[in-house]
C-alpha cells in the first residue's frame, strides 16, 4: 500500500466514522435506540469513541507503511481533535438544523398540493 492511497483511505474512514454518529440511530453500530432516538450525549460520546478508533487506525496504518510509529506532541493530537470535529461538522448541521427544515418544508409541500 502507497502513503498516498494509505492518506486517502484514512480520510474516507475519518469523514465516515466522525458522521456516523449524527446519522444513525443505532448506538455503538450495533444496539438499536427507543424510537425518540438516541440522547445528544450519546451521540457525542459516540463521537470521541470514534475519534479513538480513526487515531488507532491511522497509527496502525503508519506502522504498516513506516515499520515504526513516530513519537506525537500533545499539539498534533489537538489538531487531530479540531481537524475530525471539521469532518463532522456536515453530520451535525443536517441532524440538528438540515432535516427539521427538510421536514418542515415537505409539510408544506404537501399541504400545497391537496
């Protein structure tokens, strides 16, 4: 595997992983939630635990193309943080603001039409 399609498949795994949480109702990919969905607190500690795993991920990506894993300063681990709350960001908008208009106008869109 090149470093170049090793970075790519990390930032497709990033952008789904820090997404994931805001679009599904299922907790942790596995349990099903009552029908009200999931709490804003579940879905964020979703989102940390989702952080963890790309960060696993992308040291063991490093491991299999450099044979050793460099040493990281606290900084590099802050822009990891900001740079995946970026990445879920497009999630976050459609959950909390996207879908209640989208709803919202397909009611009146039906109202429209009868």
């Amino acid at each position: 595997m090149s470093i170049s399609s090793a970075v790519l498949l990390l930032l497709v795994v990033a952008v789904l992983a820090a997404n994931y949480p805001w679009f599904s109702q299922k907790v942790f990919f596995v349990f099903s939630e009552s029908r009200s969905g999931k709490p804003a607190w579940m879905r964020c500690l979703e989102w940390l635990l989702n952080f963890g795993l790309v960060l696993l991920f992308g040291l063991g990506l490093e491991r299999k193309i450099n044979g050793v894993i460099h040493a990281q300063q606290w900084e590099f681990f802050v822009v990891a943080f900001l740079f995946f709350m970026v990445l879920a960001m497009p999630g976050f908008i459609y959950h909390y603001d996207l879908s209640r208009y989208l709803r919202r106008y397909n009611k009146q869109r039906a109202a429209q039409q009868k």
